[in-house]
C-alpha cells in the first residue's frame, strides 16, 4: 500500500522543482490530504488519491475545476457509478431516500515551474472500498463507495488507469472554442440541485439555475439572475 503524506503537497513540490507535464502521485492512503481552503481531506485506506500536473489552460477560475469533476466523473461511470456535480468540486451519488452521499472531490491549484510555462496540480480523491476505519463525525457528507455499483471487484490501479485517461484528454489538448463548449455541456448533464436554494459560504445565495458559459454557477434571486465563480455550495431542500 502506498501512504503519503499529501499527494498534492507532493506534486506541487515536483512541478515547482521542473517535474514534466503529465506526471502525477497516487497514494492509497493520506497522512495530511488537503481539499479546498486548507480544510483537513479525510484519506483512507479504501481510496485513490491523486495529483496530476497539467498545462494550465488559461481558463476562468471557475471552467478548469469543473473540467476536473467531469473528468473524475467519467472515470467513475466506467465502474458503474452515476455520480452528479455537486458544485464546484464535488462528486456526490444521489438516491431515492436518504441525504446525498459524496463519492469523490477535487481540487485544484496553480503552479509556477522551474523550467516552462505554469502548470496546474489536479487533485482528485475517490472512495473506492468502505475503509476498516469508522467515519469520522462533521463530515459534510455521507460518504459513497464505487464498490457498491461495480458488477464485480475493482482493481484500484484500474480506477487510477481510468482517472489518468481521463484528466489526459481532458487537459492535454487546446482548450479552444468547442473543447470548452464541450466541458460545459458535460458538466451541465451532471449539475445536481437546479431549481433548489443554496447557500454559498452560509449565506443564502439563491435558486440554482444552470451553469454559466465560463463555469461559474447561475443562481436565480427573484428577478435578477446572479454568478459566483467560487465558495463552498450548500444544496438545500427544496
């Protein structure tokens, strides 16, 4: 079993240092896994953690993290789940009773290289298997498993072939006009909560509209139709 202690700390420490574009870290398990805004990631064994450096697009701030979540997402349909984007970085399973259940996140940062043009650090966590450890409480979500919608036994390396697949094609090409069209239409099939009120970093923010063209989110407020391009999304009931 592979440990480490962020896989993302990892990868940013390489692609300062002149690691290549397309190399990336896995772990089954993290010591110190960091998702948005520093908050602690919870890593255990059952999982797949991974960083991948890829050429910064020079996209919005808010079209490369979406990109991202499709690309997760597309790895995990092959295993039989149907995820849906929980904006922005969020992978969540969504069933016919109970609240939803987080299935994988994202997370991205920019990076200056030693050596070339600035790079990003993609980093995704999927569960894989129900870990031996309990679950922590204060989790924001219940956790989901791929284990549960695959047919059969899942090979972790497998998952990570499809995850590297899937973030190659979807960062190491030109981000011109129809691959962006593309991300969105990808990313607009998948939009968990439209028409429900959200709140963005606990404030109410509300209805969830659509997403906008360079990835940002569209919430309805009575007349007015308003964007945001980050923060932390709370879905509520409708």
């Amino acid at each position: 079993m592979e440990v480490a202690t962020s896989t993302q700390s990892l990868a940013l420490h390489s692609a300062r240092s002149g690691a290549s574009i397309g190399t990336w870290f896995v772990a089954d398990r993290q010591r110190d896994g960091r998702g948005r805004d520093d908050r602690t990631w919870w890593s255990p064994e059952g999982g797949l953690y991974l960083s991948y450096i890829a050429p910064d697009p020079g996209a919005s701030p808010a079209l490369a993290p979406l990109a991202a979540a499709v690309a997760a997402a597309e790895a995990a349909e092959v295993f039989g789940a149907t995820p849906a984007l929980q904006w922005p970085n969020d992978l969540i399973v969504v069933g016919p009773a109970g609240p939803p259940r987080k299935l994988a996140g994202t997370l991205i940062d920019g990076v200056r290289r030693a050596n070339g043009p600035g790079a990003l650090v993609v980093g995704i966590g999927i569960n894989i298997y129900v870990p031996v450890e309990p679950v922590p409480s204060g989790l924001a979500l219940p956790p989901a498993f791929l284990a549960e919608f695959a047919k059969g036994p899942i090979d972790r390396t497998a998952v990570e072939a499809e995850l590297v697949a899937a973030l190659r094609g979807m960062f190491d090409r030109r981000w011109d006009d129809a691959h962006r069209a593309s991300i969105l239409a990808r990313g607009r099939r998948r939009l968990y909560g439209r028409g429900r009120p959200a709140t963005v970093d606990g404030r109410p923010a509300g209805r969830i509209r659509d997403l906008a063209e360079d990835g940002g989110l569209l919430l309805d407020q009575g007349p007015s139709t308003s964007t945001v391009w980050s923060g932390r999304l709370r879905v509520e009931a409708a």
